[in-house]
C-alpha cells in the first residue's frame, strides 16, 4: 500500500505527468505519429491506474 503523498505516490504522479505532457507535445509537434501519441497517452492513463490500485489495496 503506498500512501499518498509519499515519496513513491510522488514520483508515479511526476511520471504520470511527464508522460501525459509528452503525448500532448506530440499530438500537435508530430502530426504523422498518432501512433506514438497514443502509446504515450495509454502509458500515462495505465500508470495513473496502477497508481491508485497500489494506494488502495
């Protein structure tokens, strides 16, 4: 169980984060790649879910 506010819960949402900017950036920098956008949103919306199961299990 990870408790938020936690050093861990800080760095799975600073990552989350991260990853949820990139894909945006991307979205709009690298119009021929959806692809990757997509990849790099679903990475961020799984870490998001990981995140919450760990801090409520």
């Amino acid at each position: 169980m990870i408790k938020r506010g936690s050093k861990i819960d800080e760095l799975l949402t600073l990552i989350f984060m991260l990853l949820a900017i990139a894909c945006i950036v991307c979205f709009f920098a690298v119009p021929s790649k959806h692809v990757l956008c997509l990849g790099l949103g679903g990475a961020a919306i799984v870490l998001r879910i990981i995140q919450y199961i760990l801090r409520f299990v």
